[in-house]
C-alpha cells in the first residue's frame, strides 16, 4: 500500500509496497486471556523493532499469567511500547495516553476497576519526568532494557498506587534467552532481533540516547529463534537491528561477522528466505554483497539509507560517508550482485539545507534509481547533536514543499521500475488475502516488490509461486500464477549458486 498522506499531519511517507505508518499502532491479540487472567492491550508505535520489542514483552507477561487483548474496554492494563525518533509520533503517542487517562478516571469513578497505563520503550526512557510527574498521564515508565521487570513494576502499582519507574539502559541486556509471541505476524514472515543500540551518533538520531550502546546477541540463541520458525512453518525472517551489519559476536567461541550469520540462518533450510534491516552504508562490506550473489535465499533486497545527497549535508549529519562513496557502493553492489535492489531513508529540510543541497538529494535518487523510499521531513529530536549545535532554521512550509518533491520523483521512479517488470516471471512468498479482494493473494517477489494476484486451485498462504508480471502501479505489481513452485526448485532453475 502506497501512503500519500496530508502533508500537514503525517510523515514519513512510504514508497515500499504495504508499508505501514510509523505513526499508525499495531494492535492484535495473540490469544484471549483465560478467565481470571489480568487482560493487556499492547499498542505499538514506531519502526520493526518496537514491534519486536512488543514481541518480548508479551512473552514476559504471558509467562506471568496476564492475556491479551486488542480491545480497550477489555483491558486491565493499557501498555505503549513508543517511539522517539519523530515529533509527530510523542504527539500521537500523547492523544492516547490522555485518552487512556479519560477511561481510567471514569472506570474508577463507576467503580469498575482500575486501568493501569503504562509507556514502553523509547519515548518512555526520554519523557519520563514529563510522563510522570508534570503531565501525570502514566503508572508506569519501562524503558527498552527495562521489559524484564515489567511483572515486577506492574505488582509494585498495583499495590501501592504509586508510579513505578525502571528506564536503566544496560550493556549487556539482548533478551537472546527470551521466546516471542508472535502476536503481530501473517505466520509467514517473522522479525528476529540481532543486536540492540546504536553506536553511530547521528545529528538527527536520539537511538543511541534511547536504546544505548551496540550490543549483539549471541549467534547460538539467534540461530536456535530461527530454527524454531522454520520448524513452525515461517518461510520468512528478517533480521533486525539499527544497524545490523555492524553485528559481531565473539561470545560463541568464534568471531562471527554480519555476513556469516545470514549464511549461517540461510542453511536452515532451502525454502527459508532471509532478509535484514536497517543497514549503515559504512558497514556494507564485498564480504556481505558476495552472500547475496553466492546464497540463493539471502534476498537480494538492500535497505541502505542514504539520508541525503549532499555531502557537506551528509557531514553535518554525521553520517560518514560522502555522496561519491555512497554511489561507489551502489556501483559495487551492482556489479556483485546483478538485479540487487535498493530502498533508502531520505530527509528534507535538515539543518541549514540550501535549494541547491536539497536538488543534490533529488540528483543522487534519480542517479540511485530506488525501488522504494521512506521519505521525511526533519522533526529535529531533544538532546541530540543536532539540537545541541544547529539551529532547524528550514521553515516548516520550506520543508513540506522540498518532501513534496522527494515523494513525487520516487512515485515517477517507482512506477517506471515497476512498468519494465512487466512480463517478468517471479518467484511470489504467499502472505496472504489482499486487502481489496478476497478472490486474490499477495506475496513479495525477492526483491521485496508487492505482488497481487488471482487466486490459484491449491495455492495457500505460505507457498511459493511463479507469477508472470501483468501490470503496474508505483506501488504494486499484478499478475498472473503460471505455477506454484519451491524456493530450491526456483532458484535451482534460476542458475543461482547456493555457497557450502
């Protein structure tokens, strides 16, 4: 689904098939809680790790006997796992706490019980104080390293009816012992996080502040989460991290870099495919792009944020790269791996940006040709470099105007890409009904287009198919199923080479 918000009231806008807003919550109840059991609305704001976070966290309370639920008049107790990375989401993230505020009071005054009220995550490390103390929106503060003192905390407010508070960050916390609940899956695709922090201190960036330094999980428990997907029926798992190609582990009596882990999970099993996100363009080593050529089910699908096109910009940002490196290794890509394609994270409007700086940007996206953008306006974030040592002097009206731009040339983009598929055969993963009709399926090709299509006699969620390519939007491509297949059959008859 392509999302062309209201400028005034959303950002960032999203290219890539099926995105879902970053401001838009994730809501869904692994299972009904059992009678008697205390009942927990989980909503979830932010990026694919906050709803892996969410994930761990209700692991942790289902092994303490609370249940899920997704309906609000349900709950027991209301916990928002946030983000921090936008002004726009603590805003959201605020109308709901002030909401879940409003059912506490009127619950108490009917004397229907409590509501407890809890903030999770990123937002919750950050705002604390306000939180707690000046708007009193909360019972509970649980930062991203805290979630295993959640029973604990929720015992401790419940008992005393006083806040509780636990946003220490840690050095070594992973949670590579803990199983998720998949609670927000097609039960075809799974997210596994990797790594936990940020060691990058990007301007813009308050993830470093809010989740601490880089620590990666021990390759053994990632495999063995893996492992347990496979065996469950996942065709699909992407690997998380802020920058996940910077993982490293050294615990498990070996150095393992980024690149053999995905070999490592790859071999699970030959109908297994393996994506990862987010990559830093400073990590992305031959060592990496080489899995991709050599493994037939590491998709060949990069997400390599370049933020902007303007070196001088790029600098000011602290990225550490400069636009001719970027494009150097987009060439290299290329080159090792043919048919790669690329998503990115790109901002308009960051700190001093001139209208030449802004048209580097649109240069580097019409050089890049990117399959798929998520494209925003810079919402400058407290106690970051960038609010420490540059003044947000782009109006707000400058900004949307220069986003408007990014946003139209990546459409063009997109729709032209998406047009010379046209008569392309691809391989299709099976997710799912689409959303228009349930006379159609959806599934992503390798390189993670969206595809619809009519429904085939025998095909199911979570099989493979070819699909001949038939049309286009900017956003989706339509077919139609000229057989179902294997992922080993198709990548055998494709010629690609698995590594041993």
């Amino acid at each position: 689904m392509q999302i062309l918000p209201d400028l005034d009231i959303l950002a960032p806008v999203s290219s890539a098939p099926d995105a879902r807003g970053i401001d838009q919550p994730h809501t869904v109840a692994a299972a009904p809680a059992a009678s008697g059991e205390k009942r927990v609305l989980i909503e979830t704001y932010g990026c694919q790790m906050n709803v892996a976070d969410s994930e761990l966290v209700a692991s942790i309370l289902g092994a303490r006997g609370y249940g899920l639920t997704e309906d609000e008049a349900d709950a027991d107790v209301v916990l928002i796992n946030t983000c921090a990375i936008r002004e726009k989401a603590e805003d959201r993230v605020r109308g709901r706490l002030a909401r879940f505020r409003a059912q506490k009071k009127d619950r108490l005054a009917s004397g229907e019980g409590d509501l407890t009220i809890g903030v999770l995550g990123c937002m919750a490390e950050r705002l604390r104080t306000k939180l707690l103390d000046q708007e009193k929106l909360v019972d509970l503060v649980v930062g991203p390293d805290a979630y295993r003192d959640l029973p604990r905390l929720l015992e401790e407010t419940g008992e005393t009816g006083q806040a509780a508070v636990n946003v220490q960050l840690s050095r070594e916390e992973t949670y590579a012992d803990l199983t998720p609940v998949r609670y927000d899956t097609n039960g075809v695709s799974a997210f596994v996080s990797i790594m936990r922090g940020c060691d990058n201190m990007c301007a813009f960036c308050v993830v470093p502040f809010t989740r601490g330094r880089e620590r990666s999980r021990p390759v053994t428990s990632i495999l063995a989460e893996c492992a347990q997907l496979v065996d469950a029926g996942y065709k699909e798992i992407t690997v998380l991290g802020q920058n996940v190609n910077s993982y490293h582990d050294e615990a498990s009596g070996a150095s393992v870099s980024f690149a053999e882990l995905l070999y490592r999970i790859s071999r699970l099993s030959p109908e297994l495919r393996v994506r990862y996100s987010t990559s830093h363009p400073k990590d992305c080593s031959d060592e990496l792009l080489h899995v991709h050529r050599e493994v037939a089910n590491v998709c060949d699908f990069i997400h390599l944020p370049v933020q902007h096109g303007n070196t001088d910009v790029l600098r000011r940002m602290r990225r550490t790269y400069t636009r001719e490196h970027y494009l150097d290794l987009i060439d290299r890509a290329r080159a090792i791996v043919p048919g790669v394609t690329f998503s990115t994270d790109i901002i308009a409007g960051f700190c001093g940006e001139t209208p030449e700086e802004h048209a580097d940007t649109l240069s580097l996206m019409e050089r890049v040709q990117y399959d798929h953008a998520f494209m925003f306006f810079y919402s400058e974030r407290p106690d970051t470099f960038a609010a420490r040592k540059y003044e947000d002097d782009v109006p707000e009206e400058v900004k949307k105007a220069r986003l408007s731009q990014i946003i139209a040339l990546q459409n063009s983009i997109s729709a032209v890409k998406n047009d010379a598929m046209i008569g392309r055969r691809e391989v299709v993963l099976v997710e799912g009904t689409s959303k228009r009709s349930d006379d159609q399926l959806k599934g992503r090709t390798d390189g993670n287009h969206m595809v619809v299509f009519d429904r085939a006699r025998g095909l199911q969620k979570g099989d493979y198919a070819e699909v001949l390519i038939t049309g286009s939007t900017s956003a989706t491509l339509f077919g139609d199923v000229t057989r179902a297949t294997t992922l080993e059959a198709a990548n055998a008859a494709s010629g690609e080479v698995v590594a041993i």
